[in-house]
C-alpha cells in the first residue's frame, strides 16, 4: 500500500517535470491542472458513495446472497460501500488490522468481510436455517 502512495507521488511529479521540460510554463500549468482534476474525481466520487452510504442503517445490505456473489479478492473497502451503500458494521477493534465488517439484510443473512490494508482478504455468507414454516407451501384461498 505505501509502495503504491510513493509511486503514484513519483509518477505526478514525473508529469509535472515532463510537462516542465517540454513546454515550459504552459504545459507545467496543464498538467497541473489535469492532476488537480483527476484528485477532484476521485474525491467527488468517494463524497457520493459516502453520501448514499450516510442514507442507509449501518450493517445493512438489500441482499446478502447478491453481496457474496458480487464481491471479488483485493477489491478495496469503497467497492464494498459502493456495493451495499451502507457501512458495515465493525466487529474489529478500531483502527487494528484486519478490519472485520458485517452487511446484514432483512432476512438474516449476512456477510462477513476482512479487509487487510484496505484489501478484501476474505469474506463467509452466513445463512440462518430455514424453519419448517417457511418450508411449507402456502394455502391460497379458493375461489367460491
């Protein structure tokens, strides 16, 4: 994670003296500007999925099972907001690694994420057990 902070540094600096270099003044001030504009849109998009998750009850998924199933090795804490639009609920300690978050739909299933430096390492769908009521068919009233 902090190999890829210093080469993302590296690589802004990297255009700064590109642009520096090849057309002075006016290519440093566009690359400038083309940086602040890609920080803008990562930020804009972090407030938005921030925002909708700020709507939600924390722990909440619309669906545990879709969650399983969408959810992918090394995808980072902002995918699985993005996915749930909720925050999860912590079950680590504040800020000790790994971070333990648990998504819960109205069902009672839920999942179960570790995240290790932001990174999704794991994750375990937990399905409580179907009782015998709601493994029996309905009765629909006939028609008289």
């Amino acid at each position: 994670m902090k190999l890829q902070r210093i080469l993302v540094a590296a690589a802004a600096l990297g255009v700064l003296w590109l642009a520096w270099h090849t057309y002075g003044a006016p290519g440093l001030a566009v690359a400038a500007s083309a940086l602040v504009m890609w920080l803008l849109l990562h930020f804009t998009r972090l407030m938005y999925v921030l925002k909708r998750a700020a709507d939600r009850p924390v722990g909440y998924v619309g669906s545990a099972v879709m969650l399983n199933a969408k959810l992918k090795p090394k995808c980072n804490l902002m995918y699985a907001l993005m996915l749930t639009r909720a925050l999860g609920e912590q079950l680590s300690p504040k800020d000790q690694q790994p971070e333990i978050f648990r998504w819960t739909d109205p069902g009672g299933s839920s999942v179960t994420c570790e995240f290790l430096d932001g990174k999704l390492v794991k994750w375990t769908l937990y399905r409580p057990p179907a009782t015998a009521d709601a493994s029996a068919p309905v009765a629909s009233p006939s028609a008289h």
